[in-house]
C-alpha cells in the first residue's frame, strides 16, 4: 500500500480519529503524542502500560498534555479481567460474583468505586460490562465475566453496571453485540457462531444490551461472531444489518460502536486488520480497537491509510467516516464535561470489592469437614487461560492462606495424572485443590475424583464457574478469579 503522508486535512484527521490504538511501555512514546497532534482521539491501554496508580496517572496527564480530550480507554472488567491490578488481582470480584449475590445497589456500588479508581487515574472510557449471558457451558472465553446465565438478572445487572460505571464520569462500553455468551468458540482464535433463532436471540441475547442502552450506555462494543440468523454472510464486527440495521436503527442506539480487538484471529486470520477496519466503518462501527497484539506506529498509519485509501476510491463513502470521527469526538467531549454525580457508597470504597467477594461465595460442607487449623498443601489445577484474561494475573488462595497459616505450601498442576502427582507433593499435608472451571476440563475432573477417593478430607474451590454438583469435604464456589475472591475463599477455610 502507498503511504499517504500526514497532515491536517480533514479526511486524514477523521481517518485519525476513528482507531484506538495501543503501544507499548509506562510512558507515551513521542510517535503517539504526535498522532495525537494530528487527529487521533483514543489511546487504549493494557496491563503492559500499567505500573502504579502514581505512574498511570502522570501517563494519562502527558497525554492530556497534548490533546486534553483525549479518550483514555481500558479494558477493566474486574474480576478475572483487570489492566489496573494485572501483577496483584483484582480488589473487586467480577460479573459473575455480582449475579451470584444478585443485589443490584451492591453492583451498581462497585462498578461506581472502579469508576471512581479509573477516573482518579486519568482512564475515562472502560471496555466493560460485559453483557453476555453465559448459556453456553462451554464457552471458552466468557464464563465469570458474564453475570450469569438468567436473562432477566443480566439485564438488571449490565444497567446497574453503567449507571455506577458513568456516575463516576466513566464511559461505559457494554460488549459484546450482539451477545457472545452461546458460543463454544475463543474469536480471539477463530471465528465462532451462534445459531440461535431470530426470536431467541431478540428474548435472550439483545435483552441486556436493551437495557444497558436504556440506562444511558456510551458505547457498546461489537463481537467478532457470526449469527446467520441476522446476517449469514459477515461477523458481527462487519456486518451492517447487526451494527445498522440492527443496534443503530431497531434499539435506537446513538452512542459510539466500537469493535472489539481488530488483531483477533476472526477478523485478521480472515479479512486482515485493514480490510476488516474498513469494512467495519462502512457497517457502521465508529471506532476501530486495536492495539492488544499490535501496539506500533506501523499499525496505526497502515489503518489510517486504508480508510483514506478506501474513501478515494469509492468504497467508503467519506460521510460514513466523518459520522464516526464525529461520534468519536462528541464521546471524548462528554468525558471532559462529564461532573461525576457520586452518592455515598453502601460501605467503604477500600472495603466494597471484598463485602461483595465474600457475599458471593457458595460454601457446601461435607461430612469430612473440619476447619483447616494447619498448614495445608494448595494444589492449583491450572488451565490455559484466555487472551482476555491473560496468564501473568495470579489468582487461587496460597496468598492468602500462607498470611493466616503460615507454612503453608503450593504447587500447580495440569493434564492427565495431575491427581497423583498432587497427592505425591502434599504428602502429610490435607490439600485444598483450587480450580476453574472444571467441568470443562475432563483432565481436572479426574485429578478431583482421585484426589477425593484418596483423600475425603480434601477441600474444593472452584474459581470458576460452578457447574458439577459439590465435591469434597468443604466445596467453595467463588464465582471468579479475582484476589479478593480467593481472599474471601481462605477466610472461610479457617472459620469454624
């Protein structure tokens, strides 16, 4: 493709304008300052960029330096997924610990206290909640970050979300449109599918995007996902019957439509990231992210240059791109007028995140259970976890347990024979088996079965989602991976 050089005129500002770009390091690089310069409006940051609340700070205000409404966006869900906690976990539980406890002041209350953090660091556009309604079991990437698999109490719980998320003068984006919960499929890795009919997906699917747009919703983030039953041909992402016809004209939508991550394999292993931002302009997506997988100069002139290029030939008819560029900036405008409308929380802000963790757990006593007075042996049976969540975020109970037993001892496990390679490591000690998920794991049902039939007084935590019926002496569901909900988890350990 031919470079097109820079400058000031419009097409090229608006083609600018449309990308959320990442890049790498704890400081602004001098190429993103200078784009900034130009027309660029969003800057999206990841855990890489992240070292202390001090430091994202002092970054989000040498950005501002430069363009003072610029839109600072992060992908902080809570829970298993956090940016501003990614080396410690998180200080919140995640969607699904909130649907467990189903109170939705309680919800509304954290999504305001996260916002609050995010907003004293300078962030002012979350890629969060999660809307999803996890209807498939097997779904590889949603799991605890949906609130759950009820319609109805996702729905609450997404509206509630927003309502705290933006009255801490927060944007919300609610993802992903339009709906990524009945999929078996990671799109961070291929293309999933859903083939829900018309009227389950209108009775399920869309209910939680309904009402997170009914409560005021500043952006909704697409899915990369096929659903023939509104449009066989073109993913979600794509497709301008699902981002048009569907979310702008039938739910009345008039926020900003942001796509998910452009670099994932559904869209660049089949359209490649430039053919792909310009499809999805032209269906009516107005922002372009990117940046989780490529984070360069490179990547942000080669999409400008795309859109520009699309535009001159008729492909992309440049009022398309000047809508989006618009709604773009009319977002990053609210941002800087936004005046946080913030009520007294239902409890401390440092404490909210752990009440709710601890609210959240599902504890089922056996007739082996006594309350751990030693040390035990935590045996993590780890899975691979997705590119949402990440695999540097620690999670399980160890931490937290050495602080109240001192002496006590981990170690992580995976794949077949995990049972008795736990039980030759622990030795003496009574274990604690962390899991997650473990019903979609064949391998982590088995080291369950083996350690259990050897050992009654085994304990059980299941860190994901909770599906097969309790097992153990004491079997704890925390409804996610976050640090507070392991801390919540080891209390009860000891509690009698």
């Amino acid at each position: 493709m031919t470079t097109i050089a820079s400058g000031t005129d419009t097409l090229t500002r608006d083609a600018l304008a449309v990308l959320q770009p990442g890049f790498t390091g704890t400081s602004a690089p001098s190429w993103l300052l200078r784009r900034l310069g130009e027309g660029l409006t969003s800057v999206g940051l990841f855990g890489r960029n992240i070292a202390s609340p001090g430091q994202l700070a002092a970054l989000t205000a040498q950005l501002r330096a430069e363009r003072d409404d610029v839109l600072v966006a992060i992908d902080e869900e809570g829970g298993d997924v956090t940016r501003l906690e990614v080396r410690t976990g998180s200080s919140f539980p995640g969607n699904h610990a909130l649907g467990a406890v189903d109170d939705v002041a309680l919800t509304e209350a954290v999504a305001r206290e996260l916002g609050r953090r995010l907003a004293d660091c300078g962030v002012n556009l979350n890629w969060a909640p999660s809307a999803d309604i996890n209807s498939n079991p097997r779904n590889p990437v949603i799991g605890v970050r949906s609130f759950g698999a009820d319609t109805a109490l996702v729905a609450r719980h997404t509206a509630a979300y927003v309502s705290g998320l933006q009255s801490a003068g927060v944007a919300a984006c609610t993802k992903h449109f339009p709906g990524h919960g009945d999929t078996a499929v990671d799109s961070h890795h291929a293309l999933p599918r859903i083939d829900a009919d018309l009227s389950v997906l209108h009775a399920r699917e869309l209910a939680p995007f309904r009402a997170a747009i009914a409560a005021g919703s500043r952006a909704v983030m697409s899915a990369h996902i096929l659903v023939p039953a509104l449009d066989p041909a073109h993913p979600a992402t794509l497709s301008r019957r699902v981002l048009t016809g569907l979310l702008r004209e039938e739910l009345g939508f008039d926020g900003l439509i942001v796509t998910d991550g452009m670099e994932m394999q559904a869209i660049s292993a089949t359209y490649g990231i430039e053919r792909g931002s310009v499809l999805a302009i032209a269906a009516g997506a107005d922002a372009i992210c990117v940046g989780g997988g490529l984070a360069d100069e490179a990547t942000v002139l080669r999409l400008r240059d795309a859109l520009v290029t699309a535009v001159r030939s008729g492909e992309l008819p440049e009022e398309r791109l000047a809508d989006a560029a618009a709604r773009v900036r009319a977002l990053a405008s609210w941002t800087t007028s936004a005046r946080p409308s913030v009520p007294a929380a239902v409890t401390d802000g440092a404490e909210i995140g752990l009440v709710a963790a601890r609210r959240a757990l599902t504890v089922t006593r056996g007739t082996h259970y006594t309350p751990l007075t030693e040390a035990p042996y935590v045996a993590a049976l780890t899975p691979v976890a997705n590119i949402a969540v990440g695999d540097e975020t620690p999670w399980g109970v160890a931490a937290e347990l050495r602080r109240l037993l001192p002496g006590t001892e981990t170690g992580s496990f995976t794949g077949e024979g995990a049972g008795a390679e736990v039980l030759a490591a622990a030795g003496t000690r009574r274990v604690v088996a962390v899991v997650r998920d473990a019903h979609r794991h064949a391998w982590m049902a088995e080291a369950l079965d083996t350690l259990i039939a050897s050992r009654p007084d085994t304990i059980v935590i299941e860190m994901g989602v909770p599906q097969t019926p309790p097992q153990g002496s004491l079997h704890i569901a925390t409804h996610g991976a976050a640090r507070v909900c392991g801390t919540a988890a080891a209390e009860s350990l000891t509690t009698p």
